[in-house]
C-alpha cells in the first residue's frame, strides 16, 4: 500500500510517498512561512505525482497557518483522489525519531509557539507513549518545570537557553519518519491547536 504523508504543522515543508512502509519518494525542507506555494509542487515532484492508496497528514500542535495549510491539502486531494485520510500528532512523531538516541528517563519534546510559549509534551523513554497532555507553556514558566538534561523538538534550544543548563536536540517532525508511529492510533483529520488561537471569528467574540 503507498501512503502520502504532509507535514507542514512547523517551519519545515515535509512530504514523503510510502509504499509499505518504505520512501520511494521524500522531500523535506524548512521554508519558514513559504508552505501555501511550496506544498504541491514538493507532491507534484514525487513518485506518480504522489498518487497513493491512503493520505496522513500532521494536525499539530505547531503553526497555526502551517496546520490549517497542510489539512486543507490533504483533505482536497482525498477528495479528489477518493482516499481515506487520517491524522497524527507534531510530537509523537518527533518523540518517535528522538527516542533513537534518548538514554533514558523521560523524553520531552517541545515545539515552538506563539507570544512567547512552547508546545511541550512528555513521553516515555521509548517515545511510544505520553505520559503528559498536550500543553502551550511560557518558556520562562516551563523553564521552572522541566528537570529533563535532553530536550528535543523546535523549541529546544529556547528552553535550555531560559534554563541556562542542559542539551537541546533541533528536530522537525519528518513525514519519512511516519513508519515510526504507523502503528499508533490515528487521528481525526482536524487541527490541534494546542491552544486558543489568535484571531476569532465575530460569532467565536459573540459578536453580531
């Protein structure tokens, strides 16, 4: 079976065609806000056009506009393609490909928000499995929480900074790492915002 997996849920642009687990096809670069234009070009350029058998796609935590842009795509070219879809989550999947070098005790995986906040997540030591919800923290507040010496994801380096002490590991979520969490639960094609987000509709205000 091939699976197209889209994750632009961070600063990266990541997609990858499987086929029974295995890339044939994977284009992973960070783009920054750049998602919109680069997205389907990076499917186009894969293998058959990234024609696949099944869709996943990242629904966060991480960017707000990031989230929303890669569900829209995969959700228009399961539509269009008749495909089923399904989810997964920014920080299992980077917990996942941590896990291969974590030594032990819990594995934090953190992700770059907004007004000055991590989404941040703790794992068991084999990245299988969290051990905390979801959460949006200040850095300053979190700093104050966290023992962990390791820290993984995109908001490592902030929070070893904020504490002044520990090792932080830069890592992106990676849609050719997807084969690490495939046999984890999927989730609802809908976003994880992690957190309220910043701009509201007029009814979301209660207004009129």
């Amino acid at each position: 079976m091939r699976l197209l997996v889209i994750d632009t849920a961070t600063q990266a642009l990541s997609v990858a065609l499987l086929d029974d687990g295995v890339p044939i096809g994977r284009h992973h670069d960070i783009v920054g806000r750049g998602h919109a234009e680069a997205l389907l070009p990076a499917i186009a350029a894969l293998p058959d056009g990234g024609r696949a058998d099944a869709i996943a796609v990242d629904v966060g935590p991480g960017s707000f506009t990031g989230v929303r842009i890669g569900i829209a795509a995969a959700r228009a070219l399961a539509l269009a393609w008749n495909l089923p879809l399904r989810g997964y989550d920014a920080l299992s999947i980077i917990a996942a490909r941590a896990a291969r070098e974590h030594d032990g005790g819990p594995l934090i995986v953190t992700i770059t928000g907004g007004h000055g906040e991590l989404f941040w997540q703790s794992f068991t030591p084999d990245g299988r499995a969290p051990t905390s919800p979801i959460a949006s923290t200040p850095i300053a507040q979190l700093a104050g929480q966290i023992d962990a010496p390791t820290i993984y994801g995109t908001g490592a380096e902030a929070l070893v900074a904020a504490r002044g002490r520990g090792t932080a590991i830069n890592l992106y979520p990676d849609a050719g790492d997807y084969p690490l969490i495939d046999d984890l639960p999927g989730l609802p094609p809908t976003p994880i915002y992690g957190r309220g987000a910043d701009a509201k509709t007029m009814a979301e205000r209660g207004l009129s």
